[in-house]
C-alpha cells in the first residue's frame, strides 16, 4: 500500500517536471523598441551592400554612449556602423546592451567624421585626454540614421 502511493507521489513528480521543463523551453525572443515602432517580421539584412538601399539592418552592439545613449556602434557582419537617432528623438540605454542583437530601421550612409566630432565621441565615451589628443585626422565611416531600434530583451 505505501509503494502504491510512493509510486503514485513519484510519476506526479515526473509529470510535474515535465510540464515545466515543457512550458520553460518555450522561450520566445522579445525586444525593446525605441523610436518609431518596428516591425520584427520584417527581414533584416545582416550585411551592409555597397548601395546603401538596405533600410533594415541587424547587427550586434559593440558600444554606446555612457553618456546619454545619443549613439552606438554596431557590428553588421564585417563592417561597424555608427548609428545616431533621427532628430534625437530617442536614446538607447546607456549601459547593459552592448553584445546583443539589435534591429534598426533607418537611412544608411557614408560620411567623412571631422576631428572635432570624433573627439567629442571619445570625451561621451570618457577616453582619456591623451587618447582624444591622439585623434588627428577624419574618419571615413558607414553611418545610419535609424528612426527606429529594437534591441533583443532575451
């Protein structure tokens, strides 16, 4: 009688596991958005093309400004862009998102980055003076405007 109920506490046990092994593996990908809303059903490109006609990018944070999440560099395959948002109309988090995937929507560009501007960059990201005074010439750099983010939550 008592290994009848022994057995019984056992497979509820097992069945009790099972459901939320189950219902826990289903782990759908969430994003945050900031900006425009962005669809994520849309497809993203995961390489910049020479003729910057991709509006829709994915790629992975490498960094962002610590200082008020007015930019971020992001990894899209080979190549780093620099992203800014369309009329400052949005920031990014300042801290705990570089590494992960990012969706963006926006205008793609080449552009020449002054010696000024870059040092303005490294003082946001708190370089050292002597780092910023070793910034003597323009960069040529991939630059997007985005009106839209998503960054993934999971």
């Amino acid at each position: 009688w008592t290994s009848k109920i022994m057995n019984m506490k056992l497979n509820f046990f097992v069945v009790f596991l099972t459901l939320l092994t189950s219902y826990s593996c289903d782990e759908t990908i969430t994003y945050v958005n900031y900006g425009d809303d962005i669809n994520i059903d849309l497809s993203y490109s995961e390489k910049i093309e020479d003729n910057f006609e991709i509006t829709n990018v994915l790629g992975e944070i490498i960094d962002v400004c610590p200082k008020k999440g007015c930019w971020m560099n992001v990894k899209v395959n080979t190549d780093t862009v620099f992203v800014k948002f369309k009329d400052y109309g949005f920031f990014v988090p300042k801290s705990g998102i570089e590494g992960k995937q990012v969706l963006m929507s926006g205008k793609i560009f080449r552009d020449t980055i002054t010696v000024e501007r870059l040092r303005h960059y490294a003082e946001d990201a708190k370089k050292s003076k002597d780092e910023i005074e070793l910034i003597t010439a323009p960069e040529y750099k991939i630059n997007m405007i985005a009106n839209a983010v998503a960054i993934r939550d999971n």
